[in-house]
C-alpha cells in the first residue's frame, strides 16, 4: 500500500498567532520527504507570506497547492512552491493587490511622504519577488503594474503568470 503524501493545510490569515501558520513555519525548517502545503488564505502580514517563501525557496522540495481563496500575501507562498508542482484548483478565486497600511489621522505632511516612499519600495520589491518567483524577472513591471490596483484571478490567469504549473 503506497504511503500518503504528508500535507499541510494553512487557513485563514497568514499572521504568525494562527496556528496553521505556525504548524506550517515549523515543518518548513526540516521539511518531510514530498511534503504539500495546501493554502486557503485571504493573505495577511507581508512579512509572514515573506518568511513562508524564505523558507519554501530553502527547503526547495515543497510542494504547493491552492484551494478556496488564494489571494494577497498568499500568492507569493503559492508561487514559491517546488517547479513543476506547484497547482490550483479550478474553482479557486484569487486577489492580487499592493501592500495596503494603516496610516494614523495624526500623521503630518512629512510622515505621510515618508509612508508614500517606503510604500512604493515595498511595492517595487514584492513585484520584484513576484516576477523572480515565476522565473521571468522581466515582468517585474507587470506585476507593479497590476498591484497599483486589485486584480482579480481565476484558475487560469494563475497559470499564464507563471504561479502554478498546472490546474487540477
């Protein structure tokens, strides 16, 4: 009898007090032989989906898969799984949109332009991450491009970014 595929499912937001989060944090440090992460996220905190990549580009074995929702933050773990396995579900729905932050009513003139600049960079490198992910680092304008608003994706504009190799 074949051996089960170990998986690990992360659901709801990719912050690091959920658990799934955490459970999946921990199994990427030694990950097991032909390990799936499967991701059913909104998206979350820009510096967990960052971590989760981190630690999907050292393992370099890890599978992954979308299910449900697959959109903000949790596009770039998707894309970061193993090449070659990396797949959507047909029916998953996705939003691909920039890094959005809370700004406080108090903040005067020169913090404002300050949040705008270290925005922009933000948003300059997570398009950047974004096009390294799907191996073409020329798109990296593309990808700014459809951050400055929200783009909403379907199983196939997955697959023709580069995000996933394959539906199923």
């Amino acid at each position: 009898m074949p051996t089960k595929r170990p998986e690990i499912l992360i659901a709801g937001d990719l912050e690091l007090r959920n658990a799934s989060v955490q459970v999946a944090l921990q199994a990427l440090q030694a990950p097991p032989r032909n390990l799936r992460l499967i991701i059913c996220s909104e998206g979350g905190d820009v510096s967990v989906g960052r971590l989760l990549v981190c630690r999907l580009l050292a393992a370099r074995t890890v599978a992954t898969r979308a299910e449900g929702e697959c959109s903000s933050a949790a596009i770039p773990v998707l894309a970061a799984g193993r090449p070659g396995h990396r797949t959507v579900s047909p029916y998953i729905v996705g939003i691909l949109h920039g890094i959005q932050q809370d700004v406080k009513a108090r903040s005067g003139p020169d913090q404002l332009q300050r949040l705008a600049r270290n925005l922009r960079r933000e948003q300059l490198a997570w398009a950047r991450m974004l096009a390294d992910l799907v191996g073409r680092p020329n798109w990296a304008w593309r990808f700014a491009d459809m951050l400055r608003g929200e783009r909403f994706l379907t199983a196939r504009d997955f697959l023709e970014l580069g995000l996933v190799d394959r539906i199923e």
